[in-house]
C-alpha cells in the first residue's frame, strides 16, 4: 500500500470516529430532553398534589376564623411531603411484621395529629383525606426526586446506559404519576375512587340484609351483623366516608375471638390489578386473604385464619392501577353489583345453615359511607 492509500485509510478512520462521537453526543442529547420533558411533567404534578392540600388546608383554617396564611400553610404541607419512614431493621427477622406495623401506625398518626393541630375544627373524615392528600404529594416528591437523582448521575458522568435505561422505564412510572393525579381528584371531589370496590360491595350486601351495626371496638372500623339464608354473616370495612382503611386486622381477631367457634368462612372482597388485555370490572374468585399495601394486615389476617383453622376466601373487581385511583366508573359501580351476588353465592355454597361467614370489604373508603 503507497503512502496515498495509508493517509486516505486514516482520513477515512478519523472521520467515521468523528460522526460515531457526533451520534451519540446527539443521542445522549435526545435522552436527556426527553428525560427532562418527564421530569418537568412530575414536577408539575408534585407541586398540583401539594397545591391541592394547601387549599383544602386552607378551606379548613378558615373555619376557625383565624387569617390563612396560605404562604405558612404551602411551608409546612411541603415539610409533611419531606418526612420519610425509616422502616426496622430486617438481619433477624424476628417479630418484623409487628414493627412494622407500629412504625407506620406511629407516621399515620404522627401526620393526623399535626393536621389536627393545625385545623382544630376539622372533623375525622376531614383529617383522613388531607392526610392521603399529604401521602399522594409524598409519593409524587419522591417520584420525581428518585427519577432526578438518577437523571443527575447519568448526565453528570455521561452515561449513555443509564440514560438509555432510565428513558425506557419513565413511561412505567408516568403511568404511577398518572394514577397519583388522578388520586388528587377524588380526594378533593371525595367520591368513591376504584379500590374503593371492597368497602361499596360490603355496603350494598349490609343494607340488601337489612344489616345491623356492631360495635367491635377497633377504631376506624365499621361492623354489621345480618341473616342470609339461615346463616349469619358478620360485615366488617373500614369507617366511611373519610378516606380510611381500616384496621382490618384487629377487627377480624376480635370477630374470631366472640364467634370462632362458629365461624366457617372468611371471605375478603378487594380489588385486583388487571393485566393488560384483561377486562376492567371482570370478577375473578380464590382461596387466601386479598389485601394489599406492604402485607402487615395480610400477615396478620392469615395468622388469625390459620390459628383457627378458617378458609380464607377471595372476591376480586379487577381494574387498571389508574382505575384503583380514579373516581370509580359506572362500569366498575356495575361489578361491584356483580361481587355482591357472587359473595351471596360462596356464603351459600360453602357455610352451612347455622354457621357463621365472615366478610371483609378491604380498601380505601373515600365517600362509601357507613
């Protein structure tokens, strides 16, 4: 090869080198923009979600007569949407559940306390749906924070890699955000949002049986006692119409320990994440205890089932995660209906006249009343 052909190959060489680097500068550039595109949409819907609280807050302080100072009340919802739980050390697993446990009860009601503090003339269902309001900004905060950080790093040491992946996953976690916004809607409209299916299917089978309320002692909980066809069915949901879960747990031990003996069945009615293709509102049934969140109430509602020997059964609504958390539709509304004369049927077909049924309305009860 002459020295033409040497100098000609390097040229050549050094100009593919050049638009390889010019590429993926434009494309690590591309990744960025969009990136940035979805961290200024979490942004926009973190600061929509506090926004909403502080408003609400507001309308509340008003109440008392006292000025709102909308710029001190913006200061502490955003410490609120600051503070993090530190969850137990889990190198022995001993006794996790239970701490656990009190470490979310001890920041739920760490959060209520405050609220109430603040807007003395607040009523439960009032502070209950300020709080959620708190949680949503929470989690957006954390969204877009956690989604920045990683953003940050990638850019900082020009990582095409973790752009890339970072970029493919935001779709997913715009579709959370979504979910969340649409949460911020149903607080402040508060009308029953999708995983409000358990407690609206429990409420509709209470008042069809003519259903008398119990007193269980569990706060934050709701329970009835009815007659179905020569069996009884003792009812038992979170305290409506505030947004509140319950204490689900604790009012089933304290079922099993007045009627155990008697009991034949528990059947919990939740709602289900569908998989795409499946149909929103299809009903689907199973054997175990359907209750979701970080599985402490799960645990010990299965402790409960299997000191005593009961059969856990389950009916499940099923919905996109965005439906769990919009305002609930009427074709959701429809198999609700449709849960109802499904749970009548298994009370039937598998507790025996004269025992006694179990059913546990588990989600969020934002305006089911009781």
């Amino acid at each position: 090869m002459n020295g033409g052909g040497i100098l000609d190959l390097f040229t050549f060489m050094a100009i593919l080198a050049f638009f390889s680097y010019i590429s993926r500068e434009l494309e690590i550039r591309r990744l960025a923009n969009e990136i940035e595109l979805y961290l200024t949409l979490f942004k926009a819907a973190r600061d929509s979600a506090v926004v909403a609280a502080v408003r609400r807050f507001g309308e509340l302080v008003a109440k008392t007569g006292e000025r709102v100072n909308i710029s001190d009340l913006e200061n502490k919802v955003k410490t609120l949407t600051e503070t993090v739980e530190i969850l137990p050390v889990s190198m022995d697993s001993f006794g996790l559940v239970r701490k656990v446990k009190h470490v979310l009860r001890s920041e739920d009601s760490s959060i209520k306390t405050e609220i109430k503090r603040l807007t003395p003339l607040a009523d439960k269902g009032e502070i209950e749906v300020i709080a959620d309001l708190v949680n949503v900004a929470r989690g957006l905060n954390f969204i877009y924070k956690y989604i920045n950080h990683n953003y940050t790093l990638a850019k900082r040491f020009k990582s095409y890699w973790l752009l890339l992946q970072l970029n493919a996953l935001l779709p997913f976690v715009a579709e959370e955000v979504r979910a969340y916004e649409s949460a911020v809607e149903a607080l402040v409209k508060q009308v029953p949002i999708g995983d409000s299916a358990g407690p609206l299917v429990l409420t509709a089978l209470a008042k069809e049986l003519k259903a008398k309320s119990v007193s269980l002692g569990v706060p934050d909980t709701y329970a009835y006692l009815a007659e179905y066809n020569g069996r009884s069915v003792i009812m038992i949901k979170a305290e409506g119409p505030g947004s509140s879960v319950g204490r689900l747990d604790e009012a089933v031990r304290r079922v099993v320990t007045l009627w155990g003996g008697s009991l034949a069945l528990v059947i919990t009615i939740d709602a289900m994440v569908k998989l795409e293709g499946e149909v929103t509102g299809e009903i689907t049934e199973g054997y175990g205890v359907a209750i979701g969140g970080v599985g402490v109430e799960r645990f010990s509602i299965e402790e409960v089932l299997t000191e005593y020997g009961l059969k856990p059964y389950a009916v499940l609504v099923k919905m996109s995660a965005e439906e769990a958390l919009l305002p609930i539709s009427k074709e959701l509304y429809s198999a609700c209906l449709l849960a109802k004369e499904r749970v009548k049927d298994a009370i039937v077909k598998f507790v025996q006249p004269g025992a006694v049924a179990l059913i546990i309305g588990v989600g969020n009860t934002l305006g089911v009343g009781n």
